[in-house]
C-alpha cells in the first residue's frame, strides 16, 4: 500500500505574500469599486440618508464585529484555507447580483453579505499571511500585501464610474463578476500551490487548536487601546465626501477620483510604513496621530487644494493602520491564537471608528471647530497610550 506524501507548499514565502496580495486586489477591485456607488444605489429604491448611514452601517460593523467570533473559529479548527476562501466567494457572489436587486430589502441584504464575507475570511487570511512573513518581515509582508490590495481600490472605483458613465448604476455592479471570478480561480490555484502555510514557521500546522490558557499580553491591550483611541478622532470617508458635497467643494464627479488618490497613496505608505516597522518597530507608529489631526484641518476646508492634499494624508494615515498595525498584531499574540487576536483587535479598531465617526458627524453640523478640537484631545490621549509602547521598546 503507497504511503500519501505530506503536503509540500510549492512557493517561497515571499511569493505566497505577492500572491495573495493579487486575490486581495482583484476582491478589493470588486468591493471597493462597488462601495462607491452603494449609496446613490440605495437612494434610488427611495432611501433616505438615514437609511443609507444604517445599511452601510450595520454593514461595517458586521464586517469588523464578526470578527471576535471567525478568528476564534479559525484558531480553533486550523481551517484558514476554507474560511479564507468562503469569505471570499460570499464577496465576489453579493456584489454582481446587485445589478439584479429590484427592492430596497434585496439591495441591503446583500450589501451586508458582501461585508460579512469580509469578516469570514480576514482573521483566517491575515494568520496565514502572518505565518509566510516568520520568513519575510512582518513589516515588509503585510505592507507588500497592502500595497497590492489597495492597488485594486484604485482600479475598481474608476473602473465602475466608467461603466455607470456608459450605461448606469447596474452595469456598474455587473462588470465586477469578472474580476470577481479571477479573484475565486487564483485562490484556488493558490489552495493547491500552499496547502499548509503554517510549514513556513515554526508554529503548529493547520488542524493545530488554541488553547484559551494563552492570554494576550499587556502589551497586545494597551496597542489595542491606543490603536481604538486613534480611531476614535479620525474622520471616516463617508464624512469628508459629504462636506465635498454639501459645500460644493468640487464637482461631484471628482468626489471619487478623491478617493482613488487617497486609496494610491494608502498604497505607497503601506510599503513605506512597513519597510519602518521592521527597522524600528513600533517608534514609526507616533505618525498616526500626528496625520489624525491634520486630516480636518485640511479636509475640512473650503480650499481645493488643502482638500487635495487632505485627500493624501487620509490615504497615507490609513495605508500606516492597514499594514503595519496588523505586523504588529502578529508579533504579540501566540502563534496558535493570531485568529483570536486579529479578531479582538479589529474589533476594538471598528467600534471605535464607528462611534467616533457618529460622533464627528453629530460635531460637524454642530460646528467645525467642535470636530477639530475633539479630533485635537482623541489624538492627544493616543499618545499619552503609546508612551508605555516606546518604554517596552
């Protein structure tokens, strides 16, 4: 009787990285392209502003919440590869039957599913992506990753606002079933070409189940506090496109191409940020506060050009929060709990910037300055947390 071989992963570490970062930025071409038209979809079935901030709300706090309960599900079982790969489907799936929703009901529903197939595969994806960078840099992986992610943010929201310029809103959400099926047919292949990525570490292979006895170190809690306090005072995009908006800052055409800049340069700052983390460590991440407060400050204005460069310091800001913050995770959380870890971790980050982005909004109609000045004392705290980070450093 033959003997089965085990199973052999077939790429580097480093090519497992870039490979995954292709599937995230054909799934990111789909999602994000579809993000930016979701809201003049909904209004069209007769929903109001109210009902709009609600649907993507919930959204988004499926997307982050979900996460405390997928992690632990993915340490538990070891199945990355399945919950990875179901997440992804359940995206690229919700996002082209948009095109044929005829009620509000349908377009909601899906737009939540679209998020909650995020928060299936992230904690899942980001422990695999965390056991090839043992080999690689935590920094440089994660910020390689997010380099190529975020290359398909750029894309997919041009890419649609040509399609709705050509033939409307659906055809808009129709065009993403092909980058949609590339994403599915890559991560498949890469399925084949890594089955066992915990091989690039010395770390428990899949199948490998936490134990709740490894708790998470201090710390990992005061990084998740300064991380969450950040949040808290930073100015969601839905907030600085309305302001462009309202005020007529610029042409409501140019709202997106915004948004497609700041998405370009999350790009360039992951790489740059990530190249910082695996030189310093955690020093590098005093930034984020700094370019916290200046985001209202410029985005706020009446001024095209300080609306611009707004526009680049968001962007930079948040290509900071999604690379190198989730290196950081990596290296303090046990290997056999990074699932549970990314879950409590984004969870935190997510809430935080959810209340803080109601409370800004309540602070913008009220007054700019209001919003400034508590954007100002939020940043403020972040620091006073990050001091303990630079004396364990």
């Amino acid at each position: 009787m033959t003997e089965r071989r085990p199973a052999v992963n077939r790429l580097s570490p480093m090519r497992f990285v870039l490979a995954f970062g292709v599937v995230s930025c054909l799934a990111d071409f789909v999602y994000e392209g579809a993000r930016a038209i979701v809201g003049p979809f909904l209004a069209d079935f007769g929903a109001s502003a109210l009902v709009v901030g609600f649907v993507t709300g919930v959204g988004e706090a499926v997307a982050l919440v979900l996460r405390l309960g997928t992690g632990r599900l993915s340490d538990r079982t070891g199945r990355h590869w399945a919950l990875s790969i179901t997440g992804y489907v359940v995206t690229v799936v919700a996002v082209p039957l948009l095109a044929l929703t005829q009620t509000l009901w349908q377009a909601a529903v899906l737009v939540v599913a679209e998020r909650f197939g995020k928060a299936v595969r992230t904690p899942a994806r980001d422990t695999m992506l965390a056991q090839a960078s043992s080999k690689t840099g935590r920094g440089r992986a994660f910020a390689i990753h997010e380099a190529l992610d975020q290359s398909g943010a750029v894309l997919g929201p041009l890419v649609v606002a040509g399609m709705v310029a050509l033939s409307g809103l659906r055809l808009g959400f129709a065009v993403l079933v092909i980058p949609g099926v590339a994403a599915v047919a890559l991560l498949a292949w890469l399925r084949r070409a890594v089955p066992v990525p915990a091989a690039y570490e010395d770390a428990p292979p899949d199948g490998a189940t936490a134990t709740d006895g490894q708790r998470f170190s201090r710390r990992f809690w005061v990084y998740t506090a300064f991380t969450a306090m950040t949040m808290l005072g930073y100015a969601t995009w839905g907030l600085l496109a309305y302001h462009l908006q309202v005020r007529q800052i610029v042409p409501e055409p140019l709202i997106p191409v915004l948004y497609a800049v700041a998405m370009g340069v999350d790009a360039l700052a992951a790489l740059a940020s990530g190249a910082i983390y695996d030189r310093i460590g955690l020093r590098g991440l005093v930034v984020l506060p700094v370019l916290a407060v200046a985001v209202p400050f410029l985005s706020f204005s009446s001024s095209i050009v300080l609306v611009f460069l707004g526009a680049i310091v968001w962007g930079a800001a948040m290509g900071v929060h999604e690379s190198t913050m989730r290196a950081a995770v990596a290296d303090m959380v046990p290997a056999a709990r990074r699932g549970v870890g990314y879950g409590t971790f984004t969870a935190a980050y997510g809430l935080a910037w959810l209340g803080g982005g109601t409370i800004l909004g309540a602070l913008y109609d009220y007054s700019i300055p209001a919003l400034i000045t508590f954007t100002i004392v939020t940043q403020a705290l972040a620091l006073l947390l990050f001091v303990p980070l630079l004396r364990h450093h």
